[in-house]
C-alpha cells in the first residue's frame, strides 16, 4: 500500500483528484499515507505521477566513456577564469560529467558545494567552489536523464571534489 498507485474509476469527481490520504492502524497508532490514484489520462503528466514513477524505476546514472581530455570546457572570461580552468579539468575526470558548460556568477555567500535545492533540468548541475572567496562557479553537463539521477551524481560529486 505504501508508495504504491491506485486506480480510480471516474464516477464521481472525487475521484478525479490524483492525491489521496490513506490512514492505517498500527498497534493503536495512526500512520498516515499519501496515494496517487490514476484516474484520468492528465494524471500520467501530473508531476506527482511523473516524480513517482522516476523516483520508483529510477536507474543507476550512466558512465561516459568520452576520455577526460576530450571533454569539452567553456568558461567565460572573468576574475577567477585560471582557478575554475583547473577544477573544471579535474571534474572532467569523473565519468558521469559530459562538459562544463560555462562558469556561473560569483556566488560569495554559498556554502554548499552543490545546492540541491536548485533544479537539475536537463542533468545539468550547479557547483560552486564556496572555499573560495568570491564563490566561483561552474555548469556543469552531467550524464543524467532525470532528477533522481542528478541527485545520485551530486552525491558522488561531493564525496569526490567538494572541499570541506
């Protein structure tokens, strides 16, 4: 029952919601769950459905098999371009980064590596060099087709660059 789909009949607009609280009794305890309920064709583009189903057949992110060297880096001409050059060529070395796509805005009051908060469209992650004064920067093309595996790659990019 937990983390799992139901299938409604739409007889009555109730049913026509995708979320639906289910409460269950556990030794004189009562948990609470949420169900997504399938009614409609629209719930299958419903971002609770989509976020579900991503996060329930979610794969392990790819490897690319592009050689570190071959990876392409563009940065923008700025204060700091020499110190994101090097960190960029080591981020390069992992196997689930693609490219640097450019540098980011200076972003001095970050204290997080990467702010996971922020969206990964498109596997695109934000990193930020926050060891540094001015907080420099990078975008970074990473391997992953949808959040959840953006997520697992910021992991793994944080175990292995981030500088605490």
């Amino acid at each position: 029952m937990k983390d799992s789909l139901s299938l409604g009949l739409p007889s009555e607009p109730y049913w026509e919601q995708i979320n639906h609280d289910i409460f269950e009794c556990i030794h004189e305890k009562e948990l609470k769950h949420n169900i997504l309920c399938l009614t409609v064709k629209e719930h299958l583009d419903n971002v609770c459905f989509i976020d579900w189903f991503e996060r329930k057949f979610q794969s392990e992110p790819i490897k690319i098999q592009l050689h570190p060297n071959n990876k392409e880096i563009h940065l923008r001409d700025d204060h700091g371009k020499d110190i994101l050059f090097e960190f960029a060529k080591r981020l390069c070395q992992s196997p689930y980064v693609i490219q640097i796509i450019n540098s980011s805005p200076f972003q001095p009051h970050e204290s997080r590596f990467i702010n996971k908060e922020k969206p990964f469209n498109e596997g695109i992650i934000n990193i930020c060099l926050h060891w540094t004064e001015q907080g420099f920067g990078l975008v970074v093309k990473t391997t992953a087709t949808n959040k959840y595996q953006a997520l697992k790659i910021s992991e793994i990019l944080i175990e292995e660059f981030d500088q605490r």
